[in-house]
C-alpha cells in the first residue's frame, strides 16, 4: 500500500496581495491560501475595494491570518479611530508607522487589543542615503533598533524591520514580540524595490517570525506551485 507524505504545514510567510483588481487578489489569495500563513492586505487593494473585498479575500485564501498592511500615522486620536474602525475584520496584525511615537502607537493598541499593532520601523526600500536625506539619524540598524524599543514600550506586540537587522532587535526585544521581515526574496529572484533583502532561510536563521513576500509569488506564472516550493524548502 502507497502511504502518502504528509502535508506541509503552512509556512510562516506572509503573501503581499498587492494587486491592481479584487478578481487578481482573490486569485492569488486561492492558489497560496493552502501554503502560507498569512494574507496581507495593503492600502491600493483596501482603499479600491474596502471591508468586504478583505472578507472575500480572507475567504479565497482558506480563513488564513489577516495581516492588515495600512501604515497609520497621524495625531493618536485618529489613529485609535481608524483601528477601531478595522475592528470587525479582526485582523492577526494592523500596521503603524514606529515614528508617530509613543503616544500614536499606545492609542492604536489600546483601542485594537486583540490584535497585534504592528510598528514599522524602517521602510526596507530606504538607504541609508534615504534616511539622511529625511533628517532620521543612521545608520539603519541604530534607527530600526530604537524604533523598537520605543514601539514595543508602547505596546507593539509586533515589529516590521529588514532581514539585516532582525537578528539585533531580536536581542533588543525578546523572544515575545513577533518579528516581521519584507525584502525576502529567493535566491536569484529580481530586487524589484528592495534595498535590504535576504532568502527566506536566512531570515528565519536570524530571528524572524513571518516573512513578507509579494512578487516572488503573485508575479510566478503558478503562484501556488511557488508557494508550495518555498514552503517546502523552510520544512527541511
């Protein structure tokens, strides 16, 4: 009798469904939905299509985590209105820029608790050239790590930061905050935009939790069968 393998369980990589059309991102969420954990969703798919495009989606991709990728930053009142306004999708994770500061950060948690306010630290596509050139002192692996320290403070339970330096602000913060890396590209895969990128092993070597991938995957010609692959090889 031929025994089976088993399946592989989901990998801890979080699919950027940034698509130009709800029908785009629903398929996408369909063929990887069965190979990841999470299905993140961002301000050009939210802001077309709203709460029940985010549902629909939720639903092609199999029920997975719902990263909610919108970046507030504004004064801490609107903040903490705009997280009680995604409320009702119950997102695993809901993204806010680290630089609004203490009380910014502090506001969103308080009114979203049972979610994990995701602080961004620095955006992986800024160089260090960026960051001089915005007045925000470098080089990044100083700036991501105190915008760590602030954040998790003020009750981020979760951090956005480059492959380079999650295995600094692991050590910062602990084992307990939930650590977030985009720019993770598979060896050989084009840069696109990203400036501090590593592979999906060596992110997760470092320290990270869920890894954010978008291109590599929704711009495959079988966004599933790339899935599936990259699962495959975290599993070994």
């Amino acid at each position: 009798m031929t025994i089976a393998p088993a399946p592989i369980a989901p990998a801890p990589i979080a699919v950027a469904l940034d698509a130009p059309d709800l029908d785009t991102a629903l398929h996408w969420a369909e063929a990887v939905g069965p190979h990841v954990s999470t299905l993140k969703v961002g301000l050009e798919l939210y802001l077309a299509h709203g709460h029940d495009a985010v549902r629909r989606v939720r639903g092609a991709g199999g029920g997975r985590d719902l990263f909610l990728d919108l970046k507030l930053h504004d004064i801490p009142n609107t903040v903490a209105g705009a997280a009680r306004s995604v409320a009702g999708l119950a997102p695993a994770y809901l993204t806010v820029h680290a630089t609004g500061g203490t009380a910014m950060i502090r506001a969103a948690a308080e009114a979203l608790p049972q979610t994990r306010i995701t602080a961004v630290t620095v955006l992986t596509s800024m160089s260090e050239q960026d960051l001089g050139d915005i007045g925000l002192a470098g080089p990044a692996l100083d700036a991501v790590r105190r915008l760590s320290v602030l954040s998790v403070a003020a009750g981020a339970r979760a951090l956005v930061c480059s492959p380079h330096e999650v295995a600094a602000v692991r050590a910062e913060v602990g084992p307990d905050i939930r650590l977030i890396t985009p720019g993770v590209r598979p060896a050989g895969a084009a840069l696109g935009d990203q400036t501090r990128v590593a592979t999906p092993e060596q992110a997760l070597a470092d320290g990270a939790d869920l890894l954010v991938i978008g291109r590599p995957l929704t711009g495959a010609a079988d966004p599933g069968a790339a899935a599936a692959a990259i699962a495959a090889a975290l599993s070994v």
